[in-house]
C-alpha cells in the first residue's frame, strides 16, 4: 500500500523551490512539522487565486506539470483543483513530506456527481491530513487532521467538520448561517496524477460542467476572501459580505487589480 501511494505523481522537471516560494511570498525557512506545512499551505492560498479564466477562453488546460509551473509561478495566473493543489503537490514532493491523491465527488450542486475533485492526503508528524488549496470559496485553510472527525474546526472565520457516512466515506462540510453545507465526500483509495485526465477534460470541455458556464475567481485572505462569480465580486470582510456588480469591460482592471493576475488573456 505505501508503495502505491508514493508512486505516479504529478512530475514537473522545471519546477524551482524557490521560484515557487518567491511567488506565494513565503519567508523563512520550511519547517517540516504541522505549523511549517500549515505556514506554506497558507501562504500560496492568499497568494495564487482559484481561477477559471482559462476554461471560460475555451482553451485546453494542461495537467503537465511543468505547464502548471509555468502558469502559477512564471506567468503569476492561478487555476482550479488539478493545477493548484498539483502544484502544492510538487512542493511537498521537494520537501521530502509524504502524500497521495484522492478523488473527491462535489456535493454543492444538487443532483449526481462525479468524483470530479482533487485532493491531498499528507502524513505529518505520524498524523493523516487532509490538504486541499483548490476548492473555490470554500477551501478549507489549514490541514485536516482525519482523525477528528464530528469535531467543529475554526479555520479563520469559517467553520468545517469532518463527518463519517454510513458507507464509511469521509463528508467536509461547511457552517453556512446555522446550517451545515455539504462541500464533498471523498475515500481514502489512493488515485494516480493520470486518473484526474478524464475529470479535468469534463471540467474545461463539457457543456454541463460548472466551470464552462460560469466564471470564478478566488482569492482567500487571513480577513476572508475575494469571489467574482459572473459579472459581481462578492468582498467577505470578518465574515461580513458586500456584493457588487460590474460591466463586461471592467472584469480584467478588476482581475488584476484585485486579484493581481497577470497574463489574461479572454
């Protein structure tokens, strides 16, 4: 089993430490403990946007790795789960901290889904965690721990549980209001870089995929976090919301602006 999980990783020979630290503006040297991973998770969450401006232009997205480098850390874009938590893998990799992939079947959405996400399973300090950069507004901030499950965790101003199912899979969900969110179920069955081929092609090609009909973007911060869904941003200050809307024309001043992207090309 342990095999299996360290094999078949996303491979990128151009990826550079720190170039890739340079561009989520991390300082200080990586401690290889929970509060270092914790330090570097944050650090490229507040830096690299979850972004889908690429899907919306109806170009093909990549799941080489050195593309993915190229576009995060030379061209300062950001992307969705495959490229993000893909390019948090290639760090960890350098690291020397040991990790595998899961699928992950989005529950936000009414209806069936497919296990269309990606994520990470890192062992720190003899724990499992959870790690996960690229789940859009609700991305968690800090690693999981699997064991504690039914327990309330405050990342920021957001609260996640982590719930046992009947069919023994884990549940993330999210305290929306009072109300407990379902963001996705996912196994622990280690998944290879090549598995997420046919779900990325869903994501960027399918007419029913939620990244082709919509556009969003990302940024989290230690306040909260900045989306624009459409043709609004939506500011979470302290956990307070404001949404407002904007013309067409204004979408790229906003993107790097607020964003600060780079490279945009629609």
């Amino acid at each position: 089993m342990e095999k299996s999980k360290n094999q078949y990783k996303i491979e990128a020979p151009g990826f550079n430490l720190q170039q890739y630290l340079d561009r989520i503006q991390f300082s200080g040297a990586i401690e290889l403990n929970l509060e270092g991973i914790t330090k570097l998770m944050r650090s490229q969450l507040f830096s690299v946007p979850f972004e889908n401006i690429d899907v919306q232009a109806g170009k093909v997205i990549s799941l080489h790795g050195d593309d993915i480098v190229d576009q995060i850390v030379n061209k300062n874009r950001g992307g969705y789960c495959y490229q993000i938590n893909g390019l948090f893998s290639l760090a960890l990799q350098e690291i020397g901290i040991p990790h595998y992939y899961i699928a992950a079947r989005p529950l936000v959405n009414p209806g069936q889904n497919a296990k269309t996400h990606f994520g990470i399973i890192a062992t720190i300090e003899d724990e499992d965690y959870l790690i996960d950069l690229g789940f859009g507004g609700n991305s968690i901030r800090k690693p999981l721990k699997l064991s504690e499950t039914d327990t309330e965790i405050q990342h920021d101003y957001d609260t996640f549980t982590l719930v046992k199912t009947e069919e023994d899979d884990y549940l993330l969900q999210v305290l929306i209001g009072k109300e407990w969110s379902n963001l996705y179920s996912f196994d622990l069955a280690p998944q290879r870089w090549i598995d997420f081929k046919p779900a990325n092609y869903y994501n960027y090609s399918h007419p029913d995929s939620f990244f082709v009909q919509n556009l969003i973007v990302v940024l989290q911060n230690p306040l909260g976090k900045k989306i624009v869904f459409k043709n609004s941003i939506k500011s979470v200050i302290n956990g307070v919301s404001e949404v407002v809307s904007f013309e067409e024309e204004k979408l790229k001043a906003i993107l790097e602006s607020e964003f600060k992207l780079k490279n945009i090309d629609f």
